[in-house]
C-alpha cells in the first residue's frame, strides 16, 4: 500500500502564525512518520516538504490561513489526522488570544 494518498487541512489559528516553536513541532511530527508529508497554503500547492524544517520555517503562513497536507506512503492517513489535530490543538501551545473557543476539552 505505498501508493495510499491522503489528505487533509486545518486552519491555523495561533496569533504569531507558523513561526519558529510551531514550524519544529511539525516538522518533528511529520518525520515521525515514514510516508512522504507535504504542506502547501492552497489545495492546488505549491507543496513543500513538511520535514524540512528550513522550508517550513520559511513558509510564511499566517494566522487565519488554512494549512494543507498531503501524505502518501505506509501510514498516510495517520500522518495527516495527526498533522491536523496539531494544528487544531495550536501547537500545544494553549488557547491564542481571540480565538473562537471551540476547544473540546
């Protein structure tokens, strides 16, 4: 199976964007999984490696924008479920200021 492709996409809502804290968390995320990553800002790309820290760094995605990943490989709808809940949970970073609250938990 590693031809599976998934996908999948989670608003970013951390008041700073994808800086630095959050650009590590989710490249030592993705290269936990063995499949190909990818992270674009539009579901039509342009698509960077989600392992690479330096490209995630530089992505320049900012609060409010929507962020999409795409895995194919061994395991590629894990990857992206866990990618999106990182995203969804803000980094581990808590609740950012003016957020909607529609935490769960």
């Amino acid at each position: 199976m590693s031809h599976a492709v998934a996908i999948g996409s989670a608003r970013l809502i951390n008041e700073t964007g994808l800086h630095a804290r959050p650009s590590v968390k989710l490249t030592q995320l993705a290269k936990s999984f063995h499949g190909h990553i990818e992270l674009a800002i539009s579901p039509d790309g342009p698509w960077i490696n989600a392992k690479s820290p330096v490209k995630v760094m530089s992505f320049q995605a900012e609060t409010g924008m929507s962020l999409y990943f795409r895995a194919t490989g061994e395991g590629a709808s894990d990857a992206i479920a866990a990618m999106v809940a990182l995203v969804e949970r803000n980094f581990g970073e808590g609740n950012p200021r003016g957020a909607d609250g529609d935490s769960h938990g």
